[in-house]
C-alpha cells in the first residue's frame, strides 16, 4: 500500500464533493434559478390544490401550466411517457418528470446566469489604452 494512497483518496473525495457543491449551487443558490424554481413551484402548488376548489371538466388542464415552463426538458419526459405506455403514464411520472425538468433547466439557467456574470466582471478589469 502506498503511504500517498489515503490523501490522495481524500483529495479525490474533496474534489468530487466541490463539484456536486457546484452543481447545486448553479441549481439552486442563484437569483435566476431560484426564481424559476419558484414559478414552477408555484404552479405545480397551484395544480394540485385545483381538485380543492374545482370539480368542473377543465379543472385537470391547470397542469398544463407547470408543463409549459419546464417544456424544453419536459418535452422528452412526454416522449417518453408516450413511448413507454402509450398515452396512459401514471401521474406520478409526470409529476417527477416535470419536477426533473425544472432542475434540469434551471442548471442550464444557473450556468448561463454564471457565464454572463462573469463576462461581465471581466469587463471591470479592461483598461483604457494610454
């Protein structure tokens, strides 16, 4: 056994730990993510409290809604539920694909967010000829 094996071990945990904590940082813990997150939040709320206040025929067409924002992403999770049941997916599935969706787009949001930032903190950094 090596005497470097453990520390390296560790250092390959710490690295992997960083960038899992990168990933949910760019998911969760920006302005822009966040926010998505919360819409679509929100209108799932809002799905499935529907079956509370409405018993009309429309009242199932309210998660419509939490489809349409996470619809890039949402759009094979319907793909799929169509190929694997044909038209009759549980509900469960389309609740988790629309909740995968939205974590899947709002890393893709975080990162742009992130790219954009930075390009603009290094617009600070530019200097004027002399």
């Amino acid at each position: 056994m090596n005497s470097t094996q453990p520390n390296n071990a560790r250092a390959d945990r710490t690295g992997r730990t960083d960038r899992i904590r990168g990933l949910v940082r760019l998911t969760l813990a920006n302005r822009v993510s966040a926010v998505y997150l919360t819409v679509v939040g929100g209108a799932m709320a809002v799905a499935a409290a529907q079956p509370l206040f409405a018993t009309g025929p429309d009242a199932s067409l309210v998660w419509v809604w939490p489809a349409l924002f996470t619809f890039p992403a949402f759009g094979f999770v319907a793909w799929l539920g169509e190929a694997g049941w044909g038209g009759d997916a549980p509900t469960w599935f389309f609740v988790g694909g629309i909740v995968l969706s939205a974590l899947v787009q709002s890393l893709a949001l975080g990162t742009v967010w992130r790219v954009l930032r930075g390009r603009r903190d290094n617009r600070r950094h530019l200097t004027t000829a002399h």
